[in-house]
C-alpha cells in the first residue's frame, strides 16, 4: 500500500507541474498582439500602443452589425481624416491603407498582421456611416 501512495504522490506532484508550466491561449498580453472589439460605434483597443515591428490585431466583431478595420499610418486626430461627400473615409493613393480586413461578419474573429514602423496610426471602420458615428481610435507604435 505504501509503495501505490507514494507512486500516487508523485503523479499528483508531475500533474501540478504540468498544469503550472502551461500556457494560457488567452493571454491578451502577448507582444505584439493587440485584441480588438467591433460593435456600433466603437472600436476597443486592449492596448494604444505596441514596439515597432510585426503587429497583431485580434479582432472581434461584436455587432450587431457588419464591420472593416482599416489601419492608416498618419499624423492627423482620429476625427479629422480626410472624407468623401458622404463623410466617409476617402481611401485613395494620397490617403491609402497600410492595410484592412473588410466584411466581417458579427462574430467573426480574424486577425490581421502587420510590420508596423514607429509612428502615429488611426484605426477605423470604414464602413458607410460608421467612421461618423465614432469608429474610429489613434494607434501609437513606438
């Protein structure tokens, strides 16, 4: 009987430290990843800012509605983008995206990647009418 608890014992003891050194796939505080939720008319950043280099939006369409996220390199206040006639953002070759994931669907979970340089950002959605009602946060890369 002894010999079966201390054999007991020691699977306990090699199973607590198996739990213990796991990783956790939640982690939000990765480098480099910044988690994002979408929903009308907001854009959650987990974190304003990341190190230079390769960058993870994790993004969550919360809805209830369709959304984009569109990431610009640019010095100007997330509420002063330049805009069309219908006050949406006027994606073209002066003013163009360093790159965006369009049509997410509500409850879709894509990530986009991107090798950022230092400087200011603006994340947006560009959806018709959504950047006007708010969706729209500054993005610092240091």
């Amino acid at each position: 009987m002894g010999n079966k608890l201390a054999v007991l014992t020691a699977m306990s003891a090699g199973l607590i430290t198996l739990v213990g050194c796991g990783s956790d796939d939640d982690d939000s505080s990765a480098e480099g990843t910044i988690d994002v939720e979408l929903s009308d008319y907001e854009i959650n950043l987990d974190e304003s800012s990341a190190p230079a280099g390769e960058v993870t939006f994790a993004l969550k369409n919360k809805g209830p509605s369709v959304h984009e996220f569109v990431v610009f390199e640019t010095d100007l206040a997330p509420d002063a983008l330049p805009v069309d006639e219908n006050g949406d953002v006027a994606e073209d070759e002066e003013f163009a995206p360093v790159d965006e994931v369009e049509d997410i669907e509500v409850d879709a979970t894509p990530d986009l990647t991107v090798d950022l340089t230092a400087g200011d950002y603006v994340v947006i959605c560009n959806i018709a009418g959504h950047y006007r009602q708010g969706m729209r946060e500054s993005f610092t890369v240091t």
